[in-house]
C-alpha cells in the first residue's frame, strides 16, 4: 500500500489496482501515453452525502476505516463526473 499525502488530505491507492507508471498509463489501442488522474479530498470540506460511492463504488470506497480513491478503477470520464457532481467540492482533481 502506497501512501500518497496532498495539501487536502492523505488518500492511500488501492493495494490492487495500480496503473503500469505512477506518473502515467500506456492507452493500448492508441499507443499513446497520457497522464493519469489524480483525485483528492478535504476532509474537513466533506459532508459525506456519499454521491461519490453510489456513483462510482470501484472508485470511491471505505475500506479498513479509510477513504480510498482509485481513479484507474473507471473510465476518465465517469470519475470526472462524479468529481463534478460532489455537492461540497471536497473532490478535486489534479492532472
């Protein structure tokens, strides 16, 4: 398990499901190389509505206690989605 710290909050990547590079994901049909997403979230801004884990619950999850972000587990797009559709703003995405 990988701990990664932001200025929001600390948010460990799934132990499971890593993307081939840290900094990047080979995309297979195109051959070409593009910039993995990251998402964060504050904590302190979060008013666990949970829109995020009924959205996306491959991404967004509750393990051990912690909150888990995977962003490799769906599609750019749908985590984008859900990002957006958080009512507090506490997602936030970095690329």
């Amino acid at each position: 398990m990988n701990a990664r710290r932001s200025d929001a909050a600390s948010v460990r990547e799934h132990p499971d499901k890593k993307p081939p590079n840290a900094a990047a994901r080979l995309n297979h049909q195109a051959g070409e190389t593009t910039m993995a997403l990251k998402v964060t979230w504050d904590k302190d801004v979060c008013i666990h509505s949970a829109n995020c884990v009924k959205t996306l619950p491959q991404v967004f999850k509750v393990e051990q206690g912690k909150f888990v972000i995977d962003p490799s587990a769906a599609d750019d797009s749908l985590v984008r989605a859900a990002v957006a559709a958080c009512p507090s703003k506490a997602l936030r995405l970095q690329e």
